[in-house]
C-alpha cells in the first residue's frame, strides 16, 4: 500500500512525459489521482488500526499525524487532476498552452505530488528537505507555464526566494545532523527522525534553537509566513489555477508540516517553549500583515492568495501554542483550508476564464450569467472567511479556545486580523457575484463537481467531524503534544 | 597524516574558503566572480578529500569527486557558456556601492562568529571550528544575491550559498550520509538546469538580464490588475 | 643591562639606518635587471645622497620655517621609529619602548610633517600629494594596526620584542590568520612606501605621483634627508614584516655569535624581500588612483579576516 502510494504518482509523471496526446494525457492524470489516492486511503485505514509504521527498512515513518496529510494530499491532488481537464482544455483554447506545454505541465503535476509524498513520508529529515526542494522545482516550472513576462518574473522570484529560504533550511538541518552525530553516530541514524525524537533531551540545546532559527526562517519562507511571504502572491497570481490550488492547498502544508515535525525534536532538547513562542510570533504577524495586505489587492488570485497567507499564520500560530487542543485545531484547520481554498481557487480559474481577466474590478455579476460560478464562490469565501456552519469556523472557534487557556491577550489581536480579513474579503467578493454586469461574459464549460465536493466535505467537518476522523485527529494531537511535553 | 595536521588543514581550507566568499563580492567583473566561484568548488572538493583522508570516511571521497565535476567544472562551465551564449554585459553592477558592501559583509561575518560562538564551545567533531566560517559564508551568499542587478549573479550567490552549506556539512560535520548528499547535489543539478533555462526565457522575454526589468513587469501587473 | 646591549641597540639601528639606500639601490638594480638594463648600481642611491648633502639649498620665496623644519622631523621621526624595529637582537635595552601603536604613531608623525611640507609651499602639486597622501594613509593606518592586532592577540601583547620572542617560542603550527594578516601587511607596506602599485617612486609624471608630489620642491640636503627617510622607511618595514612573520634567525641573547648569525640571516631574508618586491614592480602595472582606496580596504578587510579567523579558528582549539 505504502509503496503503490509513492510509486503511483512518480510513474504517472514519467508516463505522462512521454505522451504527447493531451486528451490521453488528461485521461491518466487522474487515473494516477484516483490510484493514489486509492492507496493513501488503504493505507490510512492499515495505520488507524495498527498504529505507526516504519516501512522499508525505517527509511519512512507513517503515524496518525503524517498519514492525515497523505490522505489529504492525495485527495486534493486527485480532485485538481480532474478540474484541470476542462480548465486546461480552456486555456488551450484561449492560445495561452499548447501541447508541448500541456505535457510538461501533467508530468510535472504528478512529480511534484510524488515531491509532496516522499516528503510526507519520510523519515530522514535531510530527505525531507531534498523532497521539499524536489516539489518546489516543480511548481517552478509550472508557475512559468504560459511564459508571459510577468510570470517568468513571478516564478523567478518564486525560486529566488525559496531557493534562499530552502538553503537556509538545509543549513539548520546540517546544525541539526552537527549535534545529533555526536549522539547517534555518522550515519543515517542521526538523520532519522524517530530516532531524534528517541534522543531528544540529549541533544544540545544550544545548537538546536539555533538550528531552529534557520530552519523557521528557511521553512517559514515556504510555508509563506511574513515578512518572507513576497513571493506567494505573484507565484500564486501568475501561476495556472490548478498550480494555485495546490501550492496553496498542498505545499504550504508540507513547509508547515516539515516546521512542526523539527519544532518537536527542538522542544524536546531546549525543554522550553521558546520555539513555539517564535512560531505564534511569526505566524501572529502573517495574520496581520495578510489581513492589510489582502484589501490593497485588485487581483482575484492575488487576492486570495493572501488569505492562504493568514490561514498558514493562523495554523503557524495554533502549533506555536502547542497544547493538545491548539494542536487539534490546527490539523483540522489544515484539512478544511485545503479543501476549501483548494475549491476556491478552482472556482476562481472559472471565473476568470468566464470573464477573461483576472482583474476583480471587471469581473461582475456572476451570479447571474454564471450562477454555478457565483453561487461557489459566494459559498466557498463564506466558509474560508470562518462563517458558521463550515469547519473553518469550528476549527478558528476551537482554535480560540485553545488560545484564550494558554495566551489570553494574544486573542485580540489574533480576533482584529480575521475581522479585517473577513472584511476585506467580503468587500471584494460581494460586486463580483452580485455586481451589475456590463460584461461580456463568456460561456465556459465548468466543471464544479471538485468544488462542490470540497465545500460539502468541509460543511461536513464543520456540522459534525466524524468519529473516526475525530479519533484521528486527537491520536495526531497527542503525538505531536505528548512529545512536546515530554521534555519538558 | 596526524589528525592535528588534518585539522589544521581544513581550518586553512575554512579561512580560504571565507576569503573566496570575500572575493566573490569584491569582483567588479563577471568572469572574475566566475573564477572565483569555480575556485570554490574546487576547494570544496579539495576540503572533502582531505576531511576523507583524515576521517577514513570513504563515502566522503565520493563526495568530492562530485563536487569536483559539478561545482569545479560543469557548473562554472554551464554559466560560462550562458554568459557567452547571452551576451551579458561584462560588469557585475551591484545595487550598493562595494565598499560598503565589504563593510556589511564584515558585519555580516562579526555576526556569525557571535551566535556560532556556543555552538564552538560544545562540539567534539574533528573540525567543528569552521561552523562559524560556514554560516558567514552562507550569509556573504545571500548578501551577493540581495545585492546584485543581474540574474546571473543572483544564480551564482544562490550557487554560492549551497556551496557554503556543502562546506559545513563536510567541514563541521564529516559530512552527512551520502544518500541525503546525493539528493541535495541532485537538487542543486536539476535547479542549475533550470536556472540556465531561465536565462533563455528571460532574455527572450524581457531583453536583458536585469532583475529590475523583471521587478517592472510584476509592477505592472500589479497595477493594471 | 651591561654596555654592550646598550652598543648593540644603538649599533643595530645605526646598521639598518645605513643600509637603507643599499636596500633600495637592490630594488631597483633587481628592476633594472628584470627589465634588460644593466642598472646603476646598489650603491647609487648612496652616491646620490652624498651628492645632495654637497649641493646648496633653494628655497622657495614664501616658504616658511615649517618648510625648513620637516626634513629634519621627518628624518628623526623615521630613525626613531626604525630603532624600535630590530633587525639582528630580540632583548634590548629600549625594548619596552619597542611598541607597535608607538611604531604607528612615529611613522605618522613623519607623515604629518611631510603633508604639511607638501602643502607649505602652496603649490597645485604638493597640495595634491598631501591630499592624497593623508586619504591613503587614513585607510593604510587601520589596516597595519589590525594586522598587528592578529599578532599581538596570539602574544597578549603590543610590543615588538614580547611578539617575536612568542612567535619563536609557539610550534610551527598552520594558521591562516597569520597568513591573512601576512598579506594584509605586505599591501599595505606596498602603499605606505609609495611602490607599484599604488604609486611609482621612480616617475615625475605629475597626474599619479603622491610621496614625489610632496618632496617636489626640495633641494640639496633637505631633498637627501626626505629620500634616506623614504629608504630607510622602506627597510623599515620590510624588517617589521620579517620580524613579526618570519622571525627565525634572530638572535635571542646579545653574543657575538648570535648577533653575526641575526645579522646573516636578516640580511638573506631583507634580500629575498626585496628582489620579492622587484618582482612584483615589475609585473604589475600601477593601479589608476581612484582604485588606490579599494586596494587599501581590501587590504583592511583581509586584515579583519584574519583577527576574525585567529578567534574562530585558533583560539580555544
């Protein structure tokens, strides 16, 4: 199960370099979707009932926590395979791709799935870095794809800046190998994660926070935290909607994903939460800085890019906090701002297909020549802004909770940047469903199953989160908690 | 070979190392700051033999010759080409003038010392004395890709940067196991191969190399949206 | 302290005193050679300064005493300044005088005195020179200090005679701070003595010259006793960097032995310096004067480089 999940996505993106076909190629893109996230799904049920695994000679490590985001992964990847079809098909149409192009585009699609999967799956932290580093290069060349001026320009400050972020990571996981050889060896061993864990308090705490500086900047910059959040919007912006969905949805979480694993092995040597402290301080400031940020837009991309920008500081935040519930929170934040953004910015790729500009100052009345198009992004910048009953508003509300225990005065200004945000939001949003319409629309074939499937999961975690999927959350919670507080 | 006499060696390797970081910021030419950085890798690769010899990790002679043909020959070749290819102005035209530049950057490395100073004081690895030097060098990178108007002499610092992190992790270390290490050259390969791919889109596109150029059109979209 | 130690101390200044014009008559007979001509001689310089102590003195109209004055404190100056430099015997009896800042200060003392000379006169040239003169050395200046400091922090100690005595008692060990500090100190000897490539001391060609600019309009022997202070200035410091760097073969205690066995050896290793430096101004062309500064700040950061290599890299190891 284990292997057909990573082997699925990096054979469908060898396959796809090699057929020219587009239609075909659109074809076993999700079928690679579907399988993998076939597999990821048995394998999530094999972990739930058998607990963590060490899979092919304890290169990989699968537990609740990562196993989750796996599954989210592999869902999120499967639904964007299949709204790219159409939306790609579009984009043909309209001149901006071309065969060739469509080719590089789906081969480097399932690479960087299989990037995203090796990360969340491995086990050796330097592995971990060259994977992330893997599916940025992807999305590189993927934010480039229509090779206009601005998005040469965006993707080159994409991989400017993450290329200096991401050495910035490998230089603290070189700090982290310094100190850890002294404990585990030359090996792998003092790569491996669970093994670090093991030996946590006996690594120096010194180096370790330092490490931690390095590798929060350089993951933070990933991840899209302020002030190293400059290169989010124009990769976003510039990028293929489908690009955008998924770094937003998916990349993110991975940088995300690498920063809390490293923070455990960190708490777990300082035995203090200076670590966590640092994280809520950045992921505080993302909040504020995207909530401004996102009223001064006129790009719908751009636009709501900021906003993944304040939910990854939101998250950044709640792990900071570090308590079970935050925790918590956090993870069910994670999933239902994937699902949720991921779907918006499907719905936004129609909607500027439908009007054939980005710009949110032409793009009017939706609702009325485009009501599935309208009625979707009404809905999804409902639920991304934390409007009951949708899961982002359970998750903030439990995320709220967790912070009023832990650091109450952090609440307001945590509360004044989703306020804002909401506004700015809804202030954009508003003319663009409902507007007058002088437009010139056009009529696009809309795929919205992916979007409405998304919405409808993330309504569901937030009316009430299954028991099983509780279950695994809390299992997650604890284990990132439990191995926090234990050297404390 | 004593082991003091390796560890004075890599601690040579460390100051000349610092020393070409310097270098390459004071260039005021392109091909120059070519040489140097070819240089680099090449006291890269001779860094990790040595650290090799002295440690009898074999893997680490792997190591080396990669660096050796990556970071000595193909990379300082593949840019090369691309400055011949593109025609790029010959004069590196940085942002701040570089005196101060030398000045920051001395800041820069007074920097590292300091916070790499408890680190220093705990370890017990073989040649653990050039972390600090390996974390100036990092940063003097990033100050050559902040500071710099062309694209490709962005590229060089970022190269710089991965170069500098090579070092501290064969320097301070005894270098990490060699699958992670293979992975990271091979990062470094394939980013390098893009890199050089985006030199051919830009040019095509905006008609130079400059960075500002690229600035612009983001402005503008930016405006026009 | 017995009589001998105190002849030796005034002997061995007197010997590098007086071997100054030989040592520059060997640059530039060197220069010549390299260059395909057979050269004047290493004892032209000598003939030279005899020449000018015979010739009478012109002076300017309105020169002031200032003018008259300079030559002398410029010489006394660097004479002070080249008895603080041992070449043959570490322990002196002056030796606790022997101190690097005082070395610093004595050399810029002259230099005060030769800008104010410079400018006296009130010509465009040697107002020019002074100019150039105090920017260069004010980048000059830090630059030797901090590469002494890269010494003097290993010697816990300022004073000439302190660091010899440590470098020649520590083991042959690598250190690449005295390596950086070496070349630091060899740039910024180039630049204090006025040689390629910061400036030429053989050319009159006005656009370029600095230490020539200043000494324009002296004559007989106010210009002899400003050229013996350039000389002697110059073996000054090529003694400066062979006794900080390359110390081996001075002689410890004051026997005859000893002193006959320092002074081969410093006369070998000077020798070595200098046609070392011959080479040098022979291959390279002099820099434009705008590049001067940054050729001295390199020299400074390389400087820098070094004292921050010798904490990271030497100290607590």
């Amino acid at each position: 199960m284990f292997l057909g999940t990573l082997v699925a996505p990096l054979f469908g993106g060898l396959m796809l370099a090699l057929v020219a076909n587009t239609r075909l190629a659109f074809g076993i893109n999700v079928a690679t979707g579907v399988a993998t996230f076939g597999f990821s799904l048995a394998l999530a049920l094999g972990i739930l009932e058998k607990g963590a695994l060490n899979p092919v000679g304890g290169w990989f490590f699968l537990d609740a926590y990562n196993v989750f985001l796996i599954v989210l992964t592999t869902f999120v990847g499967m639904t964007t395979a299949i709204f790219s079809g159409p939306y790609m098909r579009h984009e043909i149409e309209r001149g901006r791709m071309d065969a060739q192009r469509m080719r590089l585009y789906h081969s480097m699609f399932q690479l960087f799935l299989f990037g995203m999967l090796l990360g969340f799956t491995t086990d050796n932290i330097g592995v971990l870095w060259v994977s992330l580093e893997l599916a940025t290069l992807a999305t590189v060349l993927l934010v480039s794809l229509y090779r206009t001026p601005a998005s040469i320009a965006a993707a080159w400050k994409y991989f400017i800046l993450c290329g200096m972020g991401i050495a910035l990571a490998l230089f603290g996981t070189v700090m982290v190998f310094f100190t850890a050889s002294n404990v585990l060896g030359h090996g792998n061993e003092a790569l491996s994660w669970t093994r670090l864990l093991q030996h946590a308090s006996e690594l120096d705490p010194a180096v370790m926070m330092i490490a931690f500086c390095f590798l929060m900047v350089g993951y933070g910059t990933k991840v899209g935290l302020a002030p190293m959040h400059a290169w989010l919007p124009d990769a976003h912006g510039e990028g293929p909607t489908p690009v955008s969905a998924v770094l937003s949805g998916l990349l993110l979480n991975l940088a995300l994903y690498a920063l809390v694993r490293l923070k455990m092995l960190v708490d777990g040597a300082t035995a203090s939460e200076t670590a966590g402290h640092i994280m809520m301080a950045f992921g505080l400031l993302s909040l504020i800085v995207a909530a401004f940020s996102l009223h001064k837009q006129r790009d719908i991309k751009r636009m709501f890019s900021f906003s993944s920008i304040e939910h990854m500081g939101l998250m950044t935040f709640a792990f900071g906090i570090g308590t079970q519930l935050a925790s918590f929170a956090a993870l069910l934040h994670m999933t239902v701002h994937s699902l949720v953004k991921s779907g918006i910015f499907f719905t936004v790729g129609h909607a500027a297909q439908a009007m054939g500009t980005q710009k949110m100052a032409e793009i009017r009345g939706l609702i009325r020549h485009h009501p599935g198009i309208g009625w979707g992004l009404l809905i999804g910048t409902a639920a991304i802004a934390g409007f009951p009953p949708f899961g982002v508003f359970t998750s903030e509300f439990l995320l709220f909770t967790a912070t009023i225990d832990a650091h109450a005065w952090t609440c307001v200004p945590l509360l004044l940047g989703l306020l804002i945000a909401m506004a700015g939001l809804f202030r954009f949003v508003q003319p663009m469903v409902y507007g007058e319409t002088a437009a010139q629309a056009v009529p696009v074939r809309v795929n919205m199953l992916p979007v409405y499937v998304h919405l409808a999961l993330a309504l569901v975690l937030g009316l009430s989160i299954p028991s099983f999927l509780s279950g695994w959350y809390e299992q997650a919670a604890a284990l990132i908690v439990t191995t926090s507080v234990e050297g404390l | 070979m004593s082991m003091s006499l390796v560890q004075q060696l890599v601690d040579g390797l460390a100051a000349l190392m610092l020393l070409v970081s310097f270098a390459l910021l004071a260039q005021h030419r392109l091909l120059s700051v070519l040489h140097w950085f070819a240089a680099q890798g090449v006291l890269l690769a001779v860094t990790a033999t040595i650290v090799a010899y002295g440690t009898g990790n074999h893997e680490l002679y792997i190591s080396a010759v990669m660096t050796f043909l990556l970071k000595g020959l193909l990379l300082p070749w593949l840019l090369w080409h691309v400055i011949k290819r593109l025609h790029v102005h010959r004069e590196v035209e940085p942002l701040v003038n570089l005196t101060l530049t030398m000045l920051i950057a001395l800041g820069i490395t007074l920097f590292s010392f300091h916070i790499i100073q408890p680190i220093e004081k705990i370890s017990e690895s073989l040649t653990s004395d050039s972390m600090a030097i390996a974390t100036a060098c990092v940063l003097l990178g990033m100050l050559m890709m902040i500071t710099r108007r062309k694209a490709i002499t962005q590229v060089i610092g970022f190269l710089a940067v991965e170069n500098s992190l090579f070092f501290a992790a064969i320097g301070s270390t005894n270098g990490m196991p060699l699958v992670v290490e293979i992975g990271i050259a091979f990062d470094v390969l394939i980013a390098a191969l893009i890199f050089g791919l985006f030199f051919f889109q830009i040019r095509t596109t905006f008609d130079s190399l400059e960075v500002d150029a690229m600035h612009a059109a983001l402005q503008d979209r930016e405006d026009e949206a | 302290m017995s009589g001998t130690s105190l002849f030796l101390q005034i002997a061995q200044a007197v010997v590098l005193v007086l071997f100054a014009p030989i040592a520059a008559g060997v640059v530039s007979t060197a220069k010549a050679r390299l260059q395909n001509r057979r050269g004047a001689g290493v004892l032209q310089p000598w003939r030279n300064l005899i020449k000018l102590f015979g010739k009478q003195v012109v002076l300017a109209e309105n020169a002031s005493w200032i003018f008259r004055f300079a030559p002398y404190v410029v010489f006394t100056a660097t004479i002070m300044a080249a008895s603080c430099v041992p070449p043959l015997l570490v322990h002196t009896p002056l030796s606790l005088t022997a101190d690097v800042i005082a070395l610093v200060a004595l050399l810029a003392l002259a230099r005060f005195f030769l800008a104010l000379a410079g400018m006296d006169i009130g010509t465009a040239f040697g107002g020019m020179g002074a100019s150039r003169e105090m920017t260069f050395s004010a980048l000059a200046e830090p630059a030797m200090l901090m590469s002494v400091f890269v010494l003097s922090i290993g010697a816990q100690s300022t004073n000439l005679t302190t660091m010899i005595s440590h470098t020649l008692n520590t083991p042959i060990v690598l250190q690449p701070s005295l390596a950086f500090a070496l070349v630091a100190m060899l740039m910024v000897a180039v630049a204090e003595n006025g040689r390629i490539p910061v400036d030429n001391p053989t050319t009159h060609l006005e656009l370029t010259m600095i230490h020539e600019a200043m000494i324009l309009e002296y004559s007989g022997r106010h210009l002899a006793l400003m050229e013996w202070a350039a000389m002697i200035k110059l073996t000054l410091f090529a003694t400066l960097i062979i006794d900080l760097f390359l110390p081996w073969g001075i002689s410890i205690d004051a026997s005859l032995a000893g002193v006959a066995m320092g002074l081969v050896a410093w006369l070998l290793k000077l020798i070595g310096f200098l046609l070392g430096l011959s080479l040098v101004e022979t291959y390279l062309a002099k820099l434009r004067l705008f590049e001067v500064p940054e050729f001295l700040s390199t020299a400074f950061v390389i400087a820098f480089l070094g004292l921050l290599t010798h904490y990271m890299l030497e100290i607590g190891t």
